[in-house]
C-alpha cells in the first residue's frame, strides 16, 4: 500500500512540475515576444527619425550650395516604408501625432524665407528631439 501511494504521489509531483515548467516556458515565450515587438518598434521609428535628419541634412546642404530643392531633398526614397512599418506595428498608436507633427515642420523647412531658416531648422530638430523622447518613453513605460 505504501508503494502505491508513494507512486500516486511521485507522478502527482511529477505532473505538477511538468506543469509549472509549461506555465513558466509559457511566461518566459510571452515576455521575449514582448520585447521583440518593442524593439520593432523602435527600430521603426528610429527609421523614420532618421530620413527626417537626412532631409533636414539635404536641404542644409542644397540651400548652402544654391542647389535648387527637389522633392527627393525632402521626401528619401525610404521613408513612405519607414512610416508604413512603424504604423502598423501594435504599439505605434502614441507616435501618430509626434510623426505628423515631424512632416508638419520638415515640409515648413521648404517654403521658409531666408531670413527664418535658422528659427525653422531649431523647430524641425526639436519636433524631432520630441518625437524620440515619446519613442524613449513609449518603450521604458513597456519594461
């Protein structure tokens, strides 16, 4: 009779670890998952800040060499991907209002006068500096 018991008992043992070792996989899988959409998201988004500076960049350039603007100084072949991608990544919803708020300011940058340039080019760079913060706290909130 002992023996049985001790045997219900160790396979009652055994399925209860076996469970906890799922429950645990389970919770460790769900985490990781979480982090690699966070990273997505920031990937994405760093996208996105980053043909904003180049265009930033390019039309510094064109105006200092009397280059004519054309629509590639302000609109990088990659960013309509760049922004599909991070809008459609969960998570992206908060970023919306800075991204536009970054168009916003990087279109007003080509119909500046000259004599606004400098206060245009310090709008776009904290409209920018903006938009990663909120990239920054989206992503620390998550952790």
């Amino acid at each position: 009779m002992r023996t049985v018991t001790a045997a219900v008992i160790g396979l009652l043992g055994a399925l209860v670890g076996g469970g906890l070792v799922i429950v645990g996989d389970m919770f460790a899988r769900r985490s990781e998952r979480r982090v690699e959409r966070l990273e997505r998201l920031r990937v994405a988004a760093a996208e996105v800040i980053a043909s904003y500076l180049q265009a930033r960049s390019r039309l510094i350039a064109a105006r200092e060499f009397g280059r004519p603007l054309d629509r590639d100084d302000l609109f990088p072949s990659g960013r309509p991907l760049s922004l599909a991608l991070l809008f459609t990544l969960p998570g992206s919803e908060g970023l919306r209002e800075p991204v536009l708020a970054a168009c916003r300011v990087t279109l007003e940058l080509i119909d500046a006068r000259e004599e606004d340039m400098e206060a245009a080019y310090d709008r776009q760079l904290a409209t920018l500096r903006a938009l990663e913060d909120s990239v920054r706290r989206m992503v620390a909130s998550a952790y």
